[in-house]
C-alpha cells in the first residue's frame, strides 16, 4: 500500500516527552500501512536515539530518524526529512505535542476533499499532564488564526518543494513556519481548518528549571524574529514581531506594570492554579516570556530577574 502521509517531527533534546509523542503517532486510526512518521533530530545529545529506536521496533506503522551529524537548527532538520518524504502529504508535530487517534484521518481527508492542493490547520489545546492530555477542554487562550503552523498543519509535499521549503536562516529556529506559509500563501494555497484534526501541546507547570529554558527560548525566537523582519521590511511583520510601541505597552499591561516578572511569577502561577483559574496564570506566565522576548527582539538584553517576593 502506498505511504499517503508522511508526519515529520522535529526534536532536540527532549526524549521524555518525544517517546509520548511517538506512542500517539502510532496509535493512529489511520492504516498505519498509510502513513509514516519521520523524526528530523537536529543533533540531540540525549537520548532521543535510543527512543527512537526503541519506538520504531514497537510501532505499526514506519518510524524513520533524520538526524543532522551537528546542530543545524530546526528549518534544516525539517528539510532533510521532506527531501526523504515517501508520502504525497507531509504534516508538521512538534515533539512536545501529542495526537488524538483520528488526527492523521482528518488531514488526510481534508487533501482528498480538496486534491487542488491547501493547507490544512487544526486546533492546538495546550495541555499540563501526559497521563490523560486529551482530557483538556481548548479555550479562548488556544485560539490561533495563523495560516500555517509547524505544530498541527499538513501541506503537499509538492507544493512545499515549489515553496522553497523551510528557509534555514533561521537558526536555531522561530519564524521559519511563518516565513514559509508566507511563500505558501502565495502560490494560491487556500487554508482549511479541521477541528476534527485538534492536536495537543504539552506544556509542563512552570518551575526553575522550566522557566530558565523558557527564557532562554524566548531570546532565540527574538533573535530570528530580527531575520524575519529584514526578510519582510513590512507594516505586516513588524506587527507580527511586535516591533511596535504598543506591543510594549500591552506588555506593561499584562504584567501589571511590572508587579509580574521573572523573580515572583512562578508563585503566582501556583496561586492561580490553586485558585482554580489556570487561565490567569497562562497570562502572565506569557507576559513575563514576551517581556523577555521584546528586551532580546530591541537589543536591550536579559532584564535583570529579582528575587521571588511571593
């Protein structure tokens, strides 16, 4: 039976959670004859090939690893396996994602439906547990309007081949998902949204450790968020960017006008969980990373982090 869909996963250094993703991946309902799952392994120094491995004698349906000899970023990772691609639809899951059986049926038969080529979306729910993720409820935080996504969106392979592919710019990575439904979006590709084809994104609760990886993350989407903005010299982009003075200001805002910052906001995180309003808590967790990120996107560096005050 020929290969329909070919999942590509990108990961670096994140084992656990990437073991999980690839048990979803092959609990598909989908003939698993039908699709094949790629992991594009942008030089992991975990054990992201033993998983891997141990993955693919386990699994159903075909398990192949690109894996870059050494740290390339995440665009080049992600080209390397739509170059070995078998199936004539590629879908794009981050490695911190996990998806419900029917997700690649969904795909699968929005490109059937519509054989003149799209890009097909579905909903991302952010989810804190990988015992039950699929038991979260999506809110008005999971809402996305973006064209195309590398975490839930599914193309033809042809069309990403006369996109130009990923641009590898983007190093480590960040925007090179935008930039290319950009080029996507251009070739006349028309966006359908399925949401039958929900997707779930781990996100673990914040803590020091957590919060320091997700900071350091923010800087490195900044960083080529200032490619991304010499690319497109637009009015468009720097509002994608947030290269505004009103980005800052809604940014003040949601921190409370600094009262939020790095040195109490896992505390605060804990009290709204405790609160039963997780919800708040995913707010300022975000204004306290885009704090980060606009002082990185400006060249003002790393604001200083004060100590927790409770």
């Amino acid at each position: 039976m020929t290969v329909a869909v070919s999942v590509i996963t990108a990961t670096r250094n994140r084992a656990r959670v990437l073991a999980r993703c690839l048990e979803a991946l092959d609990a598909q309902t989908l003939d698993p004859a039908r699709y094949e799952v790629l992991v594009a392994d942008d030089a992991s120094t975990d054990d992201t090939p033993a998983v891997v491995d141990a993955a693919r004698r386990r699994a159903r349906c075909a398990i192949r690893a690109y894996r870059m000899d050494r740290r390339s970023g995440v665009p080049a990772a992600r080209n390397a396996a739509i170059h070995g691609a078998q199936g004539e639809v590629v879908a794009f899951v981050d490695d911190d994602s996990l998806a419900p059986p029917v997700f690649l049926d969904a795909h699968l038969d929005a490109h059937t439906v519509h054989p003149d080529g799209i890009v097909c979306r579905g909903p991302v729910i952010v989810t804190e547990t990988l015992d039950r993720p699929f038991d979260v409820r999506g809110g008005v935080l999971d809402i996305s309007t973006a064209y195309f996504d590398t975490d839930n969106g599914s193309v033809r392979r042809a069309d990403l081949l006369r996109a130009g592919l990923f641009d590898e710019a983007f190093f480590p990575y960040g925007w090179e998902g935008l930039d290319l439904g950009l080029r996507l979006r251009r070739l006349g590709l028309r966006r359908v949204f399925r949401r039958d084809a929900v997707l779930y994104h781990y996100r673990p609760e914040v803590s020091p450790g957590t919060l320091s990886a997700m900071l350091v993350k923010e800087e490195e989407r900044a960083r080529t968020a200032r490619i991304f903005f010499a690319k497109y010299p637009t009015l468009e982009a720097r509002f994608a960017v947030q290269l505004t003075p009103l980005h800052l200001l809604l940014n003040l805002l949601q921190r409370g006008f600094g009262a939020v910052h790095a040195g109490n906001v896992e505390t605060l995180v804990a009290r709204t969980r405790r609160w039963g309003a997780p919800a708040l808590g995913r707010v300022l967790l975000s204004g306290v990373l885009n704090e980060r990120y606009l002082a990185e996107l400006r060249g003002r560096g790393a604001p200083r982090t004060r100590a927790a005050n409770g």
